[in-house]
C-alpha cells in the first residue's frame, strides 16, 4: 500500500515536472509576442521587396532590433501564413512595439503610404541630388539642403581630414543608392542616411587599404573623376590607371569632368558642348590649370569607381578619346591620341 502511494506521487511529480516543461516554451513565446524590444519608442523602417522571403524578413527584423527571437518569429508566421505571401512596401515600426503587433502589420500588408522610394544614381553632384529629392517630393527648399550639406555637423571618420574651407565638403559622400525616405524626415536625417551608407562602403573597401601616397579623400577625388568620365564598367579601372600615371609623372589630369564641375560651380550650369576657352576656367576643380587631383571630388561616385581608384589598371597609357559609343581609345602617344581625335571630327 505504501509503495503504491508512493508511485502514484511520483507519477503525479512527473506529469507536473513534464506539463511545467511543455509550458515553459509556451509561456516564453507567449512573452516574446507580447513584450517590446524596448520602451524606447525609436522609428524604424523595414523594406520588404518583391519576392522577400519570410527569413529575409525575420532577420532584417531582428538586425533591427525589433525582434528577440527568429525562432518565435517564424513560427508566429508561419502559422498566420505569412511564410508564404508578404506583401512589399516600406513598413514603419517603432522599437516599443509588441512583436505581434509588429508581425500582424506585415501580415495586414499596412504599408506606409508617406514612403518616397528615390534612387540616387552614380554620378550625381550635391546640386543634382537636391534637384532629384526636390523632383521627387522628398525636401520642399533645396537651398536648404545644399546648405546643410555644407553647414550639418556629422560625426564620421572620414569626413574628419576634408579641408574646411572646400566649397562642397559632402561632396563625393553622400553615397549614390536607392533609398526610403518618410514624408517627415528633414534635410539633416536624409543627408546622415546617405553618410550612413557611404560608411558602411568606407569601412568595407577603404578603411586602411589606401597606400602612403594616396589619402581616403584622395581616392574619393580620384574616384569621381573616373565616375565622370567612364561610361563602362570595363573601362573604369584603366581609365583610373591613366590619371595615376599621369599623377606619377606630374603630368596634368586634363578631365573634362573636372571642367564640368568647375563651371556649375562658377555659373551654375554645365555645357553639353565644352569649347577650348571653357577649358581655361579659373577653378581649384579645373584640372586643365591646376596640378595634381582637384580641390575635391566632382561628384559621388559609386562603389565600382571606388574600387577603380583603389586599384588601378596596371597600363601604360597617358590619353584616351571618347569614341561616342561610350567606349574609348586608349594610347601612351599623344601624337596617336592626336590623330585619333581628329578623325573622330571627320
């Protein structure tokens, strides 16, 4: 009779032993749904693209610090079906949100109207991005952006050597993307959002790789040179050995990029057609009068270029003529470059 007591007992500690474990993950799921990553009521925005997955999604979530758990946060989805259709769209969370009601906005497919989808091509001079995000809804007053840009203070690496007194300091930084911006964000958070990137792409490709004879902000420079004048993919790496050949031999750059540049600078505009007295422009950006690398980047180039500046071709050519089909000639003899150009006039 004792024994029997006793077996039932412990029968009875063990379902409750086993009922308490079952429930252990039940109760923390339950938790995880319902408690927020943090009080902090921070704005976060999370693309979904066409096709996203629902893994995709869990992990920019949890990269996002919206979510705790990708192991909840699947089986959330999966079992409200959202593992297999999600809607895309700019979604707008904040940090104090329940992970439900985070998951169930995505299910809901609530996608944030406000959202202005911009890209920024590769090339683009601060003017010329203003004049976009001016197009497209995103600022009202482009002055005021152009003169954040020259008077925001931004905390980055490297912005710290840029020269003060450079007429763009941004220039050549505010890193040609697509990106998401909300009807409220104002000059200074759009101009940090594109900081942010081109630091992303700094730490990645520049940080410590430059050699003692070219800076971070040089190979920027040379960079958007080369973003100026390559139309190629290809050609950007030879057309980046060129001008450091031209550099090593303290021969003049001669980019009609940099002529571009100069004259929006100076006038306000570009030409689409440069004549011999454009080329004589008084400008630190004019590589036809000045030395060595111009003032400053002439555009923001894209990570491609960057790459090209970084590691130029190992080529031996100092001139290169546009053939017109995007393409161009390449040759170590100015008396061949010579030619060539004039029978590209006939």
């Amino acid at each position: 009779m004792f024994n029997r007591i006793n077996k039932t007992i412990a029968i009875v500690i063990f379902c409750a032993f086993m009922a308490l474990l079952i429930s252990i993950p039940f109760i923390m799921y339950n938790k995880f749904l319902n408690t927020p990553t943090s009080k902090k009521n921070k704005e976060v925005q999370l693309k979904v693209d066409l096709g996203a997955t629902s893994d995709s999604v869990i992990k920019n979530l949890y990269d996002a610090g919206l979510v705790s758990n990708k192991v909840f946060s699947k089986i959330y989805l999966k079992k409200n079906g959202l593992d297999k259709k999600l809607m895309e769209g700019v979604y707008v969370f904040n940090t104090s949100m329940k992970p439900r009601d985070i998951f169930d906005k995505l299910i809901n497919g609530k996608v944030d109207k406000g959202i202005r989808n911009v890209t920024i091509p590769e090339g683009y001079t601060v003017k010329q991005i203003a004049d976009k995000l001016l197009k497209d809804g995103v600022i009202k007053d482009k002055e005021k952006f152009i003169n954040e840009t020259k008077n925001g203070k931004f905390d980055y690496e490297f912005l710290k050597d840029i020269p003060k007194d450079r007429p763009s300091p941004l220039e050549g930084y505010l890193f040609p993307d697509t990106y998401d911006f909300s009807k409220d964000t104002n000059e200074h958070e759009i101009i940090d959002k594109m900081l942010k990137r081109f630091d992303e792409v700094y730490k990645k490709t520049l940080k410590g790789k430059t050699n003692k004879n070219m800076t971070p902000d040089d190979v920027v420079i040379l960079a958007s040179i080369v973003e100026g004048e390559a139309k190629l993919d290809s050609e950007r790496d030879i057309i980046a050995g060129v001008f450091m050949n031209r550099l090593k031999m303290n021969q003049k750059l001669e980019s009609c990029a940099t002529v571009q540049y100069a004259l929006e600078l100076n006038t306000g505009s570009r030409k689409d057609v440069l004549y011999n007295k454009d080329l004589q422009v008084n400008s630190p950006y004019n590589t036809y009068k000045v030395g060595g690398l111009p003032a400053g980047p002439i555009c923001n180039p894209g990570q491609k270029s960057i790459e090209a500046a970084l590691n130029p071709a190992n080529v031996d050519y100092l001139y290169f003529v546009a053939k017109g089909d995007g393409s161009h000639y390449f040759t170590k003899d100015y008396d061949d470059f010579l030619k060539f150009q004039k029978n590209l006039k006939h």
